[in-house]
C-alpha cells in the first residue's frame, strides 16, 4: 500500500514538472515571437529611412557638381555630361561617429548611382553600403531602385529590391533581408517641399532573424510613410517566424515608436525602434 502512495506521488511529480516545463517553453516562444516583430518593425524603419535619405539628397542638387562640405553629412554628387544620364551620390558620415538630422548617431559611407532623373518615370537607382554604421548597427547590401510610369491620377511610384542586406550588431548577432516593395508617393510630387511628402508602401520582405530563425513579412495594408518622422505611422504585416502567424499594427498614424500585434485573436501593445537586438548571442 505504501509503495502504490509512493508511486502515485511520483506520477503526479513528474506531472508537475512536464507542466511547468511546457508552461515555460510556451512562454519563451511567445517572447520571442514578440521580440522579433519589434525587430521587423524596427529594421524597416531604417530602411525607409535610409532611402528617404538617399532621395532627399538626390532631389536636393539642381547643378552639375555640387558638394555640401560644410555639415554633415558630407555629400558629393556627380553628374554626367549631357551625352550620359549617369550620376553617382556620396554620402559620407566620415569614419567618426556624426548625428543626422534625426539624432541618430551614424558613419560610413552610402553609395548610389542614377541613371536619370529621379522624379520622373524611367529612372533607375543603385544604393550599396560601405562600412556603414546607425547607432552602432552595420549595414551592408543592395537596394535597386526604379521609378515606374506615373499613374492616371498623376502619381509616381518606385519599385524597390533589397538584396542580400544584413545588419550586424555590436555582438556579432545578424538579420538579413531579401525581397521586394512598391512605394507609392501619395502627397507631397507637385510640391517643393521635402517635408509634406507622404508615400504608402506594399510588398514582402523574408530572410533570418537575430535568433536564426527563418521569417516572412507581408504586407497586408499599405505601411505610410512621410519624411518628417522617422517612424512608419500605420500599416500592417502579416509576419511569420518558422511556423508562428501573427499580424502586427504600426498604429493610428501618431509619430511614434507604438504599434500592437495580434495572435490567437489576442491584442498586445509593444515599442520598437532600439535600434539593437535583444539578446545576447
């Protein structure tokens, strides 16, 4: 008799232990999921980010050659003959740290080369990265842009490929991307205003996250964007990790780092833009 009581405690023990275990790892899963969607919403803010830079500087030259040397960051502009349409833009932070306009601590160089005007259809952009750094975040890759034919209620658009982009943090921890988007200029192409320009943006970005799990990011409303913040305002992803489904919000269109994702019909708030990956490789 004793020795089935004895049993039975055991069992029931063991029951104890499998549950809690299983409670625990239910738990890590569900941190990590959210961690990496802080992280997808994070990396493509500098992305659009990075090319806002990019165009900004390009429309901003109106001369044959033209450097701003006086602040930073620096930036040469070549322009070709008259006989060619290729031209090449440097932006160059220096290899020192120097704050952009949005206060984000960057060096390096970006890269671009155009082949014809870039507010008009029929244009193609190329942007790589050189040893080029945001808040100690490496950046390196492809972007290759191409404007397309403006559309029936006179609006320009940009077909955009990421290409084998990484970004490695201080501790060695990397997140690729691949694939392609749409950007839409829906405010601002009649204006000369850089500040009141808004653009909606659609496609789908993949690749491997900081804890090497394999995720794909969908658009499934258009993310809107504008160059005086620094933060996609509203929009939606469906985003996959491995086999987890979730859909994640940027929220109501307020300047700022909030959104919401939902899983398993639950909503739950969250921050991004730390410009970091959480955990320790």
């Amino acid at each position: 008799m004793r020795a089935g009581k004895g049993l039975c405690y055991l069992v029931v023990a063991i029951f104890l232990m499998v549950a809690c275990d299983t409670s625990k790892h239910e738990q890590v899963i569900q941190t990590t999921n959210t961690v990496n969607m802080e992280e997808n919403a994070m990396i493509n803010c500098i992305l659009e980010n990075t090319l806002n830079e990019v165009e900004y500087n390009i429309l901003s030259f109106n001369t044959t050659t033209k450097n701003k040397q006086d602040s930073f960051p620096k930036v040469k502009v070549n322009y070709a003959n008259s006989q060619n349409t290729n031209q090449s833009v440097i932006i160059d932070y220096g290899s020192n740290y120097q704050l952009d306009y949005l206060g984000h601590e960057k060096k390096g160089k970006i890269n671009t080369s155009l082949n014809g005007e870039y507010n008009s259809a029929n244009c193609n952009l190329a942007i790589h990265f050189e040893e080029f750094y945001i808040n100690n975040l490496k950046i390196s890759g492809y972007i290759d842009v191409e404007t397309l034919p403006i559309t029936e209620n006179n609006k320009l658009s940009f077909s955009i490929i990421y290409r084998d982009i990484e970004f490695e943090s201080e501790s060695g921890q990397t997140y690729t991307v691949n694939g392609s988007k749409t950007k839409e200029w829906v405010e601002g192409f009649e204006t000369d205003n850089p500040w009141d320009d808004q653009f909606f943006i659609s496609g789908t970005i993949y690749g491997v996250n900081s804890e090497k799990r394999e995720y794909n990011a969908e658009i499934l409303t258009p993310l809107l964007i504008s160059r005086a913040c620094e933060f996609i305002t509203q929009g939606e992803i469906n985003f996959t990790v491995d086999n987890e489904q979730s859909i994640y919000n940027y929220g109501d269109g307020k300047c700022d780092n909030k959104g919401f994702f939902i899983k398993n019909e639950e909503s739950t708030n969250f921050e991004f833009g730390r410009y970091d990956f959480r955990y320790s490789k």
